[in-house]
C-alpha cells in the first residue's frame, strides 16, 4: 500500500486558552483516531518534533551554512507528523480529516513517491 | 507507550488535577504565587497535549503533569522572570523537588490539604461574591473560562478580567494558602459554603440561558463540600446541613425535566427516577449536621427536602413539618424562593386561600420575581380563579429568565384558555 505522510503544522494555540477538560477530550480523541488507524493496518509511525526549530543547513556556492530554524511559536511550523499507509490521496485525506490536530492547526498531506 | 494508547486517561482527570496541583504549587509558592501556579500546570497540561497523541498516556499521568508542572515553576522561578514569589529560590527548589505524592495514601491527607488551602484561598472576603464563584470554579474545579462564562451568563472576556483582578487582589492583600487559624475558621468557611451553594443553586436551576439544569456544577458542589467535611479542622455541623440539602435537591434532578426537556414540578416528577443513594447519603448527612446548637439556613432547608425525599408523593408529604420549617426559615432568610415555597406549602396543609394569603404577606420585594406570578397563577388555578390565573401566567412569561421557564409558562396559559 502506498504511504503519505501528515505533516502536522501547529497554529498559535498552545498560548493555553484550552481548558483541562478540553484539553483531555482532544488526547481522548487522538486515541480513538490512533486506535481506529491502527486496526486497520494504517498507522506506520507518529512522531512528535521538538520545539526547537531545528537547523537550517544551505550551500551558499564554495561555502554551506547552518542557521538556526525559527523556534516553534514564533510560527507555523510542523510540531509533529504521522506516517500512513492508505490506498490512495483520496483515503489519506479523509484520514487527516478527522484527525484531532484539526483543533489545533492544520495537515498537509504529502504522499510518498512509491519505489 | 504507543500512539494511541489512552488508558490511563480517566474521566474527569485533567480538571480534577488541574486543582489539586494549582494547590500543592501555590501553597508551595506562597502569597501572590496563584498566577505562576496556575501558568505551570496549564503549561503541563499543554505539554500533555503536544506529546501524549504520540506517545500515549504514561502510566501514571497525574504524577508525569505534577513532575513537569514542578519543573516548570522551578525554571520560572530561576529565571527570576516571576518575582511574585514570597519564597526564597533555594528553598523552593527544595520544596519543589519533593516526589509527587499522588498515589501513596500516606499523602491523602496532605493532597486534600493542597485543595481546601486553596478553596479558603479563592473564597477569601476581601474578593466580591462574584469573584469568589469564578476563581474556586477556575483554579480549584478546573472549569475553562468558556465553561464559567456560560454557566453565569457572562462574556468570556468579563469573566477573564474578573480572575485577573481577583488574583491581583489576593497578591496585593498577601492572602496565604493555607487553612485559616481556628479564630477565623468560621468567619472564613461561612464564605466557603455560600460560593459552594452558589455553585450548587446555578447548577440546579441555571437562573438564565438555554439550560435550566447543570448536573456537572451540582456534581462540583458537592465535591467541594465533601472535601471540607473530609478534614476533621473544616468539618463543621452546618457544612454537613449543606451537603444534605445538596445531595437531596440533586438526587431529584433525573426527574425534574421531562423527554423533551420540559421543566416538571415537584408535584409532577416521578418520584422513581430520584436517585435513591444521593437521598441515602443526603439523610447520612442531614443525621451528621443534628449537633451543636447553631439552626442554620441550610438545616432548614436540608430538612424540608428530607421532608419530600421521605414521602411518596407530593400529597402524602408531611405539610405540616415544612410549612413549620419553611415559617422558621423565613424568619431568618426571608428570600423571594423562600417566600414562595412557603406559600406553595401552606396552600397544601390548608387550601389555596391560605397560600393566597401567605403571598399577600410577602408581595413587597417580590413583584419583579416571575415565579412570585407563577406560584400565585397556580393557587388562583387552584381556588378556581382562571382568569386571575391566567393574567398572573401572561405576567410570569413577561419575566421569565430562562427558555425551559417560557416554555412551561406558555404551556401554563394554554391550558388555563383551554
């Protein structure tokens, strides 16, 4: 089966305007879309991405340089992402759907070029 | 751990322990620490969020969000970018540091400690009555700012503004958190239970708005007052008054509104969907507050509900015991609700005249109030009166506060016409 890739890109929520119970439903929620995923056969890997922004690494003609990625809140960098297999774009999407990062920010959906 | 595994997720654990660690840290944090303890465990709880989809719940969440809420007051307080803090650093580091004692029973009593210190803390008098209900619903019950503001009928932004300046009133007013000395003891948990009853009242019949039963903030009420009663210091004859007539008044809200979410009357509810242990725990109660020598509002009232919880229908209620009951409450608490309801009981033991007359009585104050109308519609209807019956229905619908009251108004007056 083909694989996508859900990148996880995070908006400006984690300013903590969630109340606990809120924040609880979503976690509950995740669980459910991980597990429903997972029966299915479709759910290859999930990963969270630090807050840092990483390191940005460039050739600049003779010379490469690496600068500091734009830290996490300062904005919409992806916060995490989830590896799936599904049997086209059309499946992959509906997935990212009902994924509860939607409360949180937004997917993109990015297929992986098949060998 | 994997994705997707939330078992450990119980219900109801984030808001109870966004309480209990928002005590423990405040108290460790000491006076004008409020602010940064609840930043930290908001902090956590976002932490949570961010990483438990991808890793899953640990095993034991409680003590992970204690452990990161911890760290983080300890970075804050480092950094110096929080100079709230009456507490010198290192021995707060130190404090801080102490393993989080969740699971161990050893601790039980010091965990409830965290959160009564807290509730004294978000009741203190030096705040307005309003104030008092939004900070205890925020920080000790872990309602969300959204949740707050519809329960009151208030804005978000409203609502936020009061927390904000309740906690700076605190800060200012150097107000500690812990359980006050013996002297002010009373003084103090008399206003505890006011913003308990408070809770508990606007659970029961949301005065205003959409929905007229809240069970989530009556469930909170007594919550909180169980908690008091749970230390033998805060525990008090009158505190155990108000948790019976809280259990009693909930245990009847199965039946208070109909399929259709119609408003039924004490008259007309079915009396078996009361739930029955909430009436076990409320006489359990009622038997533990008959001590001292203080007759309090809350004993009375917590008896007249014995009263209807003990008869099988609402004709075979012991009139006589609550019209007594409700004339020695008035006497001392001569609110509009009490007025009415004491009314309603006078025209059960001696006809809709005498009640007719009791309304009489009481009319100064009362003439804004929509039930004054309704209740005086219902004996009108009662004495064979329809049209006076039906001009004091039009009247109550004019001033009814909530849509479930409307409703049952027009129903009211539809059937008087009829």
């Amino acid at each position: 089966m083909p694989g996508f890739v859900l990148l996880l890109h995070d908006t400006s929520w984690h300013k903590g305007d969630l109340a606990p119970a809120e924040m609880q439903a979503i976690i509950a929620r995740y669980g459910a879309w991980a597990h429903g995923l997972a029966e299915r056969g479709m759910l290859r890997a999930g990963h969270k991405l630090t807050d840092d922004g990483g390191r940005h690494v460039r050739r600049d003609g003779e010379r490469v340089t690496a600068t500091d990625g734009p830290y996490a809140e300062a904005r919409e960098v992806v916060g995490g992402l989830f590896v799936l297999e599904a049997a086209d774009m059309a499946e992959a999407e509906a997935v990212a759907r009902t994924c509860p990062h939607m409360d949180l920010g937004w997917i993109e959906v990015r297929a992986i070029e098949p060998t | 751990m994997s994705v997707g595994d939330v078992a450990g997720l119980v219900e109801g654990l984030f808001r109870r322990e966004a309480g209990r660690l928002t005590g423990a840290l405040a108290r460790r944090l000491g006076p004008g620490g409020l602010d940064l303890a609840e930043d930290c465990v908001q902090f956590a709880m976002v932490q949570a969020l961010r990483l438990w989809p991808f890793d899953g719940v640990p095993e034991e969440p409680a003590a992970w969000l204690g452990r990161v809420a911890r760290n983080r007051a300890l970075d804050e307080v480092k950094r110096g970018g929080r100079d709230a803090t009456a507490v010198p650093v290192e021995a707060l580091a130190e404090t801080l540091a102490t393993p989080d004692a969740a699971p161990d029973p050893r601790f039980a009593g010091e965990i409830a400690d965290d959160r009564l210190s807290l509730i004294f803390a978000c009741c203190h008098p030096a705040l307005a009555r309003p104030s008092r209900v939004a900070l205890t619903l925020k920080t000790v019950c872990g309602f969300g700012v959204r949740e707050i503001a519809r329960a009151f009928l208030s804005t978000e932004p409203t609502v936020a503004q009061r927390l904000v300046r309740a906690k700076r009133t605190l800060a200012e007013a150097e107000v500690g958190f812990e359980i006050p000395a013996p002297a002010d003891l009373p003084a103090r948990l008399g206003s505890v239970l006011e913003v308990v009853y408070l809770i508990f009242a606007e659970g029961h019949g949301a005065t205003e708005g959409p929905d007229l039963v809240r069970p989530d903030l009556c469930a909170e009420a007594i919550g909180l007052v169980t908690l008091l009663l749970s230390n033998p210091v805060t525990a008090t004859a009158e505190g155990h008054a108000l948790a019976a007539l809280m259990c009693l008044h909930a245990a009847r809200l199965p039946a208070r509104t109909d399929s259709v979410g119609e408003i039924l009357t004490l008259e007309h509810q079915d009396r078996a969907l009361w739930d029955r242990r909430l009436i076990a725990r409320g006489f359990r109660h009622l038997e533990a507050s008959a001590s001292g020598d203080r007759l309090t509002p809350y004993h009375l009232q917590a008896a007249i509900a014995a009263a209807h919880a003990a008869a099988p229908d609402f004709e075979r209620t012991d009139w006589e015991a609550v019209t007594g009951h409700y004339d020695a409450l008035a006497a001392i608490d001569p609110s509009p609700v009490v007025m009415l309801n004491a009314a309603v009981a006078h025209a059960m033991l001696a006809g809709p005249a005498a009640g007719l007359a009791r309304l009489a009585e009481a009319a100064e104050g009362l003439e804004r109030h929509h039930l004054r109308h309704s209740v005086e519609g219902d004996l009108r209807l009662r004495a064979g009166d329809r049209a006076g019956a039906a001009g004091c229905f039009a009247r109550a619908l004019e001033l009814a506060g909530s849509e479930p009251e409307r409703r049952f108004l027009r129903g009211r007056i539809a059937a008087v016409q009829a």
